[in-house]
C-alpha cells in the first residue's frame, strides 16, 4: 500500500464551500474526507489540517469553536492534528472612497504547510502527498519534493469552487466533488471523551 499524508489548508477549503452555497458541508469530518479521497490501493498514515482562529465575529467565533472541538475527538485515532497560524486586521484602502477599513487575513498556513510537507518528505513518512488547497504560494514546495525526491508525489485537491492554474501546472489535480463532501460528515451530535456533547451549529443545517 501507497503511504499518504493529506494536508488540509482549512480556509481555503471553507471559502470553496462558502462560495458554492455548501453550508451544509462545513461540518465536514476531515479525517473520513481524506479517506474518500485515496486511490484503493493507497492506505492514510496521517491527516494534518491547518487553520486559524477567527476574532471578528462573536456568533463566528462561536461556530468555529465548536467545529474545531469536533475535529479535535479525530486525535482519538493518533493520525489526525491541527496546526494554528494566526488572524489579523490589515488595513485597506478603497480605491473609490479613500476610507481605510480594517480587512481580516489569516497568516502563516501556506508557511505551515510547506514546513510540514518538507519535513515528511525528509522523514521519509508519506510515499505520495494529497494537499487540499488551490494556494498557489504551495508550488515551491512541491516543486523541492518532487526535485529532491522524485520517488515521491504531490498530489492537489482543489475545494469546490477553487483553481489554481500554478499549481496543475506542476502536477497532477482532480476537484473534490459534492458527493466527497455529502459522505464526509459528522454525525449531527458528537460525544466528546469527558461526556460533553457537541451539536452541529443550527445555521449549518
């Protein structure tokens, strides 16, 4: 069997879902999606999904809290982890009015990613790699996997409604589909280990 590690750039995946009107899919089990998305000959030794908590938005922060929650009972299994960059206001200009306003921005997933892409490779811990973004800031380190270690592979999944024409150029891509997402969901209430009991957040429904 073919070792995989999926790498998960969480907000580029929630935008494609955000933007295909895919609400009902936020409360999605990254763990079980990964699994879905392997070939049957290749076997996941690790998923690693990597976010940042939002701070601009109470009702948000509360249904992020609770997601991120129900990712973190998928430690149970020891092959699932999340990795944090941060989010930050930057401020924007308006071209038409001249205003500033304040725009959020996550920072430091792409360069998450990439440390953990190298250090695996370097490892030796994945035979091929599946990354679930379309950040084109990724193709360098795909680009030194595949140079430095042409017995391994980087494989894209692009979220629904993302492309990136840098990334298919440097190998190979598929899109994941409606039906990966519909069969990749947690159950409508999790228990957690100490009895807590977490509930997908009504609005997702």
């Amino acid at each position: 069997m073919v070792k995989v590690i999926v790498y998960v750039d969480g907000f580029n995946l929630y935008f494609g879902l955000r933007e295909s009107g895919f609400k009902k899919y936020y409360w999605l089990n990254i763990r079980l999606l990964a699994e879905k998305l392997l070939m049957f000959n290749q076997e996941l030794v690790f998923t690693k999904y990597f976010t940042a908590r939002i701070t601009d938005d109470p009702e948000k922060e509360k249904r992020q809290a609770t997601y991120i929650e129900a990712l973190e009972t998928l430690r149970d299994y020891n092959d699932f982890e999340i990795y944090y960059g941060h989010y930050r206001k930057d401020p924007f200009k308006c071209p038409r009015c001249r205003q500033v306003y304040k725009v959020p921005h996550e920072k430091k997933t792409d360069v998450n990613i990439a440390t953990e892409m190298l250090l695996d490779a370097f490892s030796d811990k994945f035979e091929k790699a599946l990354l679930i973004s379309a950040d084109s800031d990724l193709v360098p380190p795909i680009e030194a996997i595949k140079n430095k270690y042409p017995d391994k592979d980087v494989i894209v999944a692009f979220p629904p409604r993302r492309y990136s024409t840098e990334l298919e150029n440097v190998t190979t891509s598929f899109h994941i589909n409606r039906a990966n997402l519909a069969q990749s969901q947690f159950p409508e209430t999790i228990t957690k280990s100490d009895g807590f009991i977490l509930q997908r957040p009504a609005e997702w429904s």
